[in-house]
C-alpha cells in the first residue's frame, strides 16, 4: 500500500473544490490512491466481519429483535442481486471520488463505519431468527456463497445499510441530477433486499441508517473530522444546556428500553437530543452541518430529525402572533427564520441566517450563513462576521437578519450593525433602539457587555 500515514491524511480545512486544492485543474483522479485504498478496505472488511462473526458463534447464546408482522415479509431470491450490487457498487466508488481530500474522506467513512458496526457486534450481538426455505437453483449459489462467510449473527446495526448510506453520498454527486432518481431507486431497493433475502429484521434497518449518517456527520465534506474541532467550552450556560440535553437523552432512551416493542422508535429523538448535547459541550453552530445555501445535508436531516422537528415547531409556536420581521433601521429586518413561501413576502432583498439548527429557504435572494448556537453568547469574532455580512448584503435591498425566533441571536447582531453604522452611539443605545423596533427580543445586561466587548475588540484591532 505504499506509506500508509501519508495516504490517511487528515481531510481539509474547506469544503472541497472539484479537484485537489494542492495540485492544478488538470490533474488526474487518483487512481493509484484509490487502488491502494481498495486493496486495504476490501480484506479488513471481510476479516473483521469475520471475526465478529465468529466471536458471536462462540457464545452460548445470542438474542434477536424481531416484530410480529416481520413474518409476513416474503423471502423474494431474486433479491439476492441487489443485495449482492452493494459489493461492486462499494469498489467502483472508491474510483468515482475526484480529488484525494474526497477520496480520502469517503474511505475513511467506510472505515469507520466498519469499525464502530463491528464493536456493536462484539458488544450487543444480536442474530436473524428465520429458518430461511430452500431456494431454486437459479439464485441458490448466490445464498450459499454468501452463506459461506455471513453468519446469522451480528445484525443491529446493519453494516450492509450504513455502508449504502456513506455510498449513497458518493454517487449522487459523480452522477447528474437526472440520474438521481435512479440512484435512489437502486440505493432503495438495496435497502429492501436485506429483508426479503431474510438477512436481516427491521430494527438493523434504521439502526444502520443512523450509524451510517452518524460517520457522514463525524467526517463532513470539505472540514475536519469533528473530533479534530471540539474543544470543552468553559461557559456555564452551555454546560447547562448540554446536561439538560444529555439527561433528556437518557430518559428517554431509559422509557423506549423500558417499554420495548414499538416504542424503541424512541430510540431515535434519544439519539438526536444525545449528538445536541455534545455540540454544545464540545462543538459550534457549524457542527450542525448547515450548508453555505441555507440547506441540511439528507443524512444530518435524518441523525437531527426528530431534534429539528421540535426545534421548528417551538420557532412557529412563539412567534405564532407575530410572524412578520420588524425594522429597528431602514435597510434592515429582524425575525425569525423564515419558511418556503415567506421569502419575499417580508420585504427582504437579502438573508443573513444566524440559525445553526434549522434550515433556511432562500428562494434565489442573496443568502449568507453565520450559523450561532441557540440559547449561548456567541464569541465576538462571530458577531463581527454577521456584522460584515450585513454590509455585504446590503447593496441588495433591505436586509433580513434572521434566527429561529428572531429574538436573541438575530436582536443582538443587529444592534452590533446599528453601533457599525454610526446609527447608535454606545451598546445600550443600540440595544435600546432594537427593542422599541421589536419589543419581545430578549437583550439584557449580558448582551450588553457582550456588545462593549466587542466594540473594544475591534478598536483593538484597528
């Protein structure tokens, strides 16, 4: 394989262009890398599978997770195609990335993804409960080759789903976009064929698909992986809400394992509230995946699903009887994130986002992201960026600073801009200014301080 340390580079700082950022445009795919990437994952996959596999034989027992009505689904043999496409589709994929930093990044999911499926296997093994029927000797060969290193064991969470998910990601962007509806439809019914092949029961399913969306949040396009970004945060609030976040996880993944049965859905808003926890222990707004257009990443809108739900549904609760942005200045709005349909109707020519958690509809208008923390004190360098994004935006037309309520983040920014604009002389007078604009923003004594101290940052900086 060459030197090993050099092919494992860390992923870039950026997101990624379409080809390397250390060589020309005319540089060739990395065909030689990704040979070498193929030569190592291929053998670790299957001995690694094995091993588990072979470890679960070992014991005297192990449990499975089957639901009544999975009796009813039909063994189909010719399923075993797709079921088997997955395998060449896996290869060519390492062929398909364009540059080596995305290469790289997918090689590395896929790594991943097999190293934490095997120690679930170790840990938490579960087995397929079926006496699968004989098969026609059509499709029979292709059941007993697979049958000669996939045991009945070793199911939750399906490596096989994971792997489609971080493939997935990979094929959609080598392919045009008319051809997407075709790779989701074959990406689907890969999915279906590990239940009507009688390889795997329902509960591998979406514990797979979350395992697979979890390396794709982990190891982003374009950053570094996210353990490379986290710091522990020293401020108090955000230690607050990171706990009320974590202990929210544990009762609630504590009631779906207590209840059992269909309630392990819950499970998955656990799971959710869990990553939200450790972002605002250790990570920034930037963690949520936020795309520089205002949208979320398919796979981050799943592992945040439920937590996104929620997160909307509170943004249209309190702002239900005042929708509409206020202006504080002429040139710019304050309000909340806005919906599909809304852009447009808010007299905004330009969007400056603040909202970290929830997407963004932008509608074609200017848009930039300065995506903030709920509920935390942003650090000075991050209001100074929205500050120059709202001068940036303002050529447009009437700016709209946005976050999910329009309350907090949006609010303080915007008095930041009024102090920039000469239109407010000191911090309390801009804050002042923004409240009789907006009387519900929630700006105090703390805000306040914030606001001088970066109003003294940048004089420092001059």
């Amino acid at each position: 394989m060459g030197d090993i340390h050099r092919l494992a580079g860390p992923p870039p700082l950026s997101r990624p262009p379409l080809v390397d950022a250390q060589a020309g445009p005319d540089e060739p795919r990395p065909w030689r890398r990704s040979l070498a990437w193929l030569v190592f994952l291929g053998p670790f996959f299957f001995v690694s599978y094995g091993f588990a596999t072979w470890v679960s034989s070992q014991r005297a027992e192990v449990g499975f997770i089957v639901f009544d009505w999975e009796h009813h689904i039909p063994l189909l043999p010719w399923t075993i195609l797709p079921y088997w496409l997955i395998d060449a589709l896996y290869g060519v994929s390492l062929f398909l990335c364009a540059s080596r930093r995305d290469l790289d990044t997918h090689a590395w999911r896929l790594l991943l993804a097999q190293l934490i499926a095997v120690a679930c296997f170790l840990v938490f093994p579960l087995r397929f409960s079926f006496a699968r029927d004989e098969v026609g000797l059509t499709w029979r060969w292709l059941f007993d080759l697979l049958a000669s290193f996939d045991k009945p064991f070793n199911q939750a969470p399906s490596l096989h789903i994971a792997l489609l998910v971080i493939l997935l990601q990979v094929y959609l962007r080598a392919v045009p976009r008319a051809w997407h509806l075709l790779v989701h439809g074959v990406a689907l019914l890969i999915g279906v064929s590990v239940l009507t092949t009688w390889q795997h029961h329902f509960i591998d399913v979406p514990t797979g698909v979350w395992l697979g969306c979890l390396v794709v949040w982990l190891l982003p396009d374009g950053h570094l992986p996210l353990f490379r970004r986290a710091r522990i945060r020293r401020d108090p609030r955000r230690l607050r809400l990171s706990l009320a976040y974590a202990g929210a996880a544990l009762l609630i993944a504590c009631l779906a394992a207590g209840l059992a049965g269909g309630w392990l859905w819950l499970l998955w808003p656990a799971a959710s509230l869990a990553l939200v926890a450790l972002i605002y222990a250790f990570l920034d707004g930037a963690s949520f995946g936020k795309r520089a257009d205002g949208s979320l990443p398919g796979a981050l809108g799943v592992l945040f699903g439920p937590y996104l739900l929620g997160a909307w549904l509170n943004s249209r609760w309190w702002t239900r009887r005042h929708p509409a942005p206020d202006s504080p200045a002429p040139g710019l709005l304050i309000g909340r994130i806005p919906g599909h349909g809304e852009v447009g109707r808010d007299r905004s020519g330009a969007i400056v986002d603040l909202c970290a958690e929830l997407p963004c509809p932008t509608s074609g208008v200017p848009y930039s992201l300065v995506p903030l923390l709920d509920l935390v004190e942003p650090e000075v360098g991050e209001i100074e960026r929205a500050v120059r994004a709202i001068d940036a935006a303002n050529p447009a037309g009437p700016v709209l600073v946005c976050c999910a309520l329009g309350l907090a983040r949006s609010a303080l920014v915007a008095a930041a801009w009024l102090i920039h604009a000469g239109i407010a002389c000191r911090p309390e007078a801009a804050v002042a200014h923004v409240r009789a604009a907006r009387p519900r923003v929630v700006l105090g004594a703390r805000e306040v301080k914030l606001l001088h101290q970066w109003w003294q940052h940048r004089a420092d900086d001059r």
